[in-house]
C-alpha cells in the first residue's frame, strides 16, 4: 500500500525490494519463505476459487494459486506496484474495496494492516465482499520480532495499528471467533558482518551508514528470529 489515504509507512522502493528478495533467498533458514506458502495450501484445500489479495505487493498468493486454478486478484494502492504485480492488479484502498458484495471465497491481507490507522475498516470490507462461508486471514509480527535488533531497530518493540498482541481482537471484533496461529522461529542465519549491515539497512529501511553504526554491537555470525501471528476469520 502506499503512503496517502490513511496508509502511513510504507515507501515502495524497487532496489530495496530486490535487495530484501536476495536477502531471503540466501539466508531464510525456513522451507516456508514467504507467508503465502502458509496460507495458499489452506486456502486450495478448503475449496476457494477466486482471493482477494489485498496489499499485495507483486502478489506472491497469486504467484502460488494461479498454478493451482485459482483466481487471485491484486489490491494495492501504490500504482508504480499495480503496474509490475500478478495480473488482474486493480488499484484501491483496503478501507474502500472497489468489488461487489459477495465476491470472492477468501480475502487474504498478509502483513498490511499494520500501514492503516483503522485497520478495522479494512477488515469489515473484507468481510464484506466475501460470499457466505468465506475466509479471511490476516497476518504480522509480535512487537518483541526481531528480538536480536532490540537495541539496533528504530522503534523496535513501540505498539502500532495491528500488531501480534491485539491483531486477534481487532478481527474479532468483525469476524466473531477467529483461528489464531502464532509464530516464533529462527528465521535467518546471516553469516558475516557484511550480512548484518545489509539485513539492518534492508530490514529497517535506514541509511547503509546509519545501518553500519547502529548494528556495530551485532556479532557475526548472528540469527534471527520472528514472531508473529496468523489470524483467520468466516464469513
């Protein structure tokens, strides 16, 4: 998403995106290296036929149904990311889903909520267009992800719209009962010092020397871990 209409910090950046894929091919201890691999099994299984992927970035859920028959439709509000994501790509606002009521068997916003002020909003127009029995999942990081940067993050560990600890309320509160699954794994082995500065600079969106002088205390070589939440809800 990107940064008007009640979506504050998120700043596309095609060269840091790149850098962060390198990052993840390299280092990503896990089988699962993208939170779609997670979720694109569930969402086959329990029989859906056309997602909603809101805040879709390039669309790594449309990436992992299409192969499977599904039809997934990208959301996102940045146009220059619109332009290179999975096709169909439609540009909107998560809070104003320009589809009909009823429209799609699952809705997925995978680390995206937390760029809204009133991530609810978002997540009643989920709701909204989902046909009945639909699904909904969300998902994001706890406040202490990223335990090992405590001291390196800028705001590390400070509350925001939709984090981990209240993410499975804010659902419920549209939703009713929700399916909550968290996470806490060691994730990356960044091998050298050099791994770090980058991980530090890609990962906290800061300066290659602001990122070498606050992670200076950072020992090589160092993993790191992540937490976080997946938060299902029916329609």
């Amino acid at each position: 998403m990107a940064r008007d209409e009640g979506v504050a910090g998120y700043d596309y950046n095609e060269e840091r995106d790149r850098r962060w894929r390198t990052i993840v091919d390299r280092f990503c201890l896990l089988e699962t290296k993208n939170e779609a691999d997670e979720v694109a099994p569930r969402l086959v299984d329990g029989g859906a036929r056309r997602v909603l992927e809101v805040g879709s970035h390039w669309g790594p859920m449309a990436e992992r149904l299409a192969a499977r028959g599904v039809e997934v439709v990208c959301l996102e509000l940045d146009r220059e990311i619109v332009r290179l994501a999975h096709r169909p790509a439609v540009r909107g606002t998560a809070a104003a889903l320009p589809f009909a009521d009823g429209s799609f068997d699952a809705v997925t916003a995978l680390n995206v909520l937390y760029f809204l002020e009133r991530p609810a909003e978002a997540i009643a127009e989920a709701r909204r267009v989902l046909g009945e029995g639909g699904r909904f999942v969300a998902c994001t990081q706890m406040r202490d992800n990223d335990p090992e940067l405590r001291d390196v993050a800028p705001g590390w560990g400070e509350p925001g719209t939709f984090d981990g600890e209240d993410a499975p309320a804010i659902v419920a509160s549209v939703f009713g009962e929700v399916e909550v699954e968290p996470w806490d794994l060691a994730a990356y082995r960044l091998p050298t010092r050099a791994d770090v500065v980058d991980y530090v600079e890609v990962f906290c969106k800061i300066p290659r020397r602001e990122a070498e002088r606050r992670s200076a205390g950072l020992a090589a070589p160092l993993t790191i871990t992540k937490r976080g939440v997946f938060v299902w809800g029916r329609r």
